[in-house]
C-alpha cells in the first residue's frame, strides 16, 4: 500500500474535485490531504503543545508520493530532499520545479518533463445537472461564476457592459467579497453594476449547480485559459457558455454547446477589449432572442461532458499518473 500527501488548495474548487480522486482510487492508494509542518519532521507533534503547529499537518517523510496542488506550493517541502518522490500537476501550463512526472489539463504547450500526462478532472454529472428553478423576473439571465476580483476577467470591460442589453439581468455569483475590498478595487470591477448583479455567492460545493441553473447564458472571459471548470460545469448543467477560452471552452463551443468568441492571447489592449466586447454582446443577444438555440446549446454542452469529461473517463489516466509518480519516486 503507497501512501500520497496531497498538499491542497484549500477552499478552491480543486480542493473539491481532489476529493473524488481519493474516492475513486483509493481501493489503491492510501491518501491523506493537508499541509506540511516546519521541518524538523520527526517530533512536530510536540510542537501541538506550544502552539507552533497543528495535529492537521502531515509529516512528509511518512508518504511515498507528495503532490501539491499549486506549482507554487514547492517551497512547503525542501526540495533538495524531496523533489525526487513529489508530482506536479500544471492546472495552466507552464513550467515546474520537479521534473519527475507531471501533468497539464491541456496538451502541453512544451514537454520539458521526464515524462508527461493530459489529464482532466471529471464532472460530477448527476450533480450538475439541469432542473427547473422559478425566477423573480422574467428577464434573460446573463450568469457569471467565480473570482470578480482576478484583473484578468477584464469583468469591467466585458461582462459589465452586457447590463445595457434590453430585457437582461446580470447575474454574478463571486466566490467570495472580502469587507475590506477598497473602493478602487471595487471600481475596478464594475463599480456599483457589479455591487447590484451580485445575486449569491462564497458557496459550499453543492450550492454551484443551483448558481447555473438560475442562468439562461453562462458567460466566462479571461485573458488565460485557467482551470476552466466552471464552463464544464455550466455545461453540464445545460446551460449554453459564451466564452473566450481556448481549450475545454472552445471544445464546448465547437460541439455546438456554445458560443466561442476569438480573442487575441496576451495584454489586451483598451481598443481590443472594446470590440471583443462588442462581439460577446453579440453572442448574447444572439442567445436571447433564440429560445430554441438556446436549449439546443445547452442539451449538446451537457452531451458533450457526458461524452468526454465524466470521471469515468479520466480516472483510469489518473491512476496511471499516480502509479508512474510512485514508480520514479524508487
């Protein structure tokens, strides 16, 4: 029995998806998630008593395998003495400190690894599902999930201005709005158009397909691909996504589950946020004036997560990701 450290991202949806890797596969590994202690190792627990440290922290030396879910969650372990047995999976791809065995969510853009995967997490598709919701209004709901805070969204110059479309209603479920957030970060996200789209948010992992299934149209934009899980899920919850993002959006889009807007890759320059902003708004009142479009987007973005991105599907290269790590680990 091999024994794998998970150092999370805690509070993240990463953290959630994690936890059915460890239902999934742990008939074969024995996993256990948390932070690792101040070095030295050896007596940490001792440390519980001074307040130094927690029972929740896990000493490195007790597992074969390490996988931290950032890249920039290296440091947490010295790497001269473990590099060797730790894994890294660029959730974007990139470059890492561990050359042992790695992954990317999309094909690499370069394989400087010893040896690399393509690995996806899956969807939960009994969880996000599409189901009716009553609404306050009759208006046509233009959704958006996540971080509002990330200057990449560009949600000021994007999304806010979809609030002037006849008939519509933003409606923003951020992941969370800290109290102290200033009033020039505020501006920087829409000022009070964003403070008045708010419908809910900073929601348990359960509570994500309720946020979806109040939209009519799923809209994500950003400047870099990220994770984008959230448009695997708003698919899955049969609602059309409108989006930027290369990779698993522009799939979706191209299954005939959306609508992929082209963008230029790098520092979007004022001039070019305006008119991709102008093709987004477009694309929505493309969807709202289409009731028909709109549900036939949405049963072929959900067949195509039922195709293609279902845990049964990527938790056999998984594991074989899990048993190369442990086979270079020695």
């Amino acid at each position: 029995m091999k024994k794998i450290l998970i150092i999370p991202a805690r509070k993240h949806s990463i953290e959630a998806y994690t936890e059915y890797l460890i239902r999934y596969l742990g008939s074969e590994f024995y996993f256990e998630m948390g932070y690792p202690p101040e070095p030295p190792y050896d007596d940490f627990k001792h440390r519980i008593w001074t307040g130094a440290t927690s029972p929740l922290e896990k000493n490195p030396d007790e597992f074969d395998l390490i996988w931290p879910h950032f890249d920039s969650h290296w440091f947490l372990v010295p790497p001269e003495k473990y590099a060797h047995k730790v894994v890294n999976v660029q959730f974007e791809p990139g470059g890492t400190r561990f050359p042992t065995v790695a992954a990317c969510t999309s094909e690499p853009v370069h394989n400087s690894f010893k040896h690399s995967h393509c690995l996806r997490f899956g969807v939960d598709t009994r969880l996000f599902a599409p189901y009716p919701m009553v609404r306050t209004d009759n208006k046509f709901h233009i959704g958006f999930v996540g971080n509002i805070q990330t200057p990449r969204r560009y949600l000021k110059e994007l999304f806010i201005p979809l609030e002037n479309i006849p008939n519509a209603r933003l409606a923003v479920y951020p992941a969370v709005w800290h109290k102290h957030t200033r009033p020039d970060e505020i501006e920087a996200m829409g000022g009070w158009s964003v403070i008045n789209s708010i419908v809910d948010g900073d929601k348990w992992w359960p509570g994500f397909p309720n946020c979806y299934n109040r939209m009519d149209v799923f809209v994500r934009c950003d400047i870099d691909s990220g994770y984008q899980l959230s448009i695997l899920e708003a698919a899955a919850c049969g609602v059309p996504v409108v989006t930027t993002d290369k990779g698993v959006g522009k799939e979706i889009c191209n299954s005939g589950g959306g609508i992929y807007v082209e963008c230029k890759e790098g520092n979007w320059e004022p001039e070019v946020l305006k008119e991709l902003a102008g093709r987004i708004r477009e694309a929505v009142t493309k969807l709202r004036d289409d009731g028909k479009l709109r549900e036939d987007m949405g049963r072929k973005g959900r067949k195509f997560v039922e195709e293609n991105y279902t845990w049964e599907k990527w938790i056999p290269k998984w594991r074989e990701f899990f048993r190369e790590g442990l086979k270079n680990a020695g």
